[in-house]
C-alpha cells in the first residue's frame, strides 16, 4: 500500500480548494512548488478518451507528461 512506503504522500489540495477543482489547476501549483521537477499524470484510457473535453486540455498536456 502506498501509505506504508516513505515515498508517497497524500497531498489535500484539491480536497481544500475552495469551490470547483480542476486538473490544470492542481498541475499548475505544482509547477509552482516544484518549478524543477518533471509532473507525471497518470489516467485511464476512458478519461484520455474525453481529454479533448477537459478544461485546458492543451496546458494540461504541457504541464505533465500523461501515463
């Protein structure tokens, strides 16, 4: 499980945004955070399939590498 290896943690970000949380914003603060890092995205082939549909899909694309 991931909660007993050292190397995951759970980060409440989009549990304390205030009103509506989307994607491209969580991936934003963590350009912010981690300006040097490289962001991972992982999703399902039903949610790529409707990626398209997604509140800044192009900058959503940028900010992370999709898996």
């Amino acid at each position: 499980m991931a909660e007993a290896d050292p190397r995951f943690t759970v980060d409440k970000i989009e549990i304390e945004r205030t009103g509506l949380s989307f994607t491209v914003d969580t991936l934003e603060e963590y350009a912010q955070r981690f300006p040097d890092s490289e962001r991972y995205f992982l999703l399902g082939v039903d949610a790529f399939a409707l990626l398209d549909q997604w509140r800044e899909a192009a900058r959503v694309v940028s900010l992370a590498h999709l898996v």
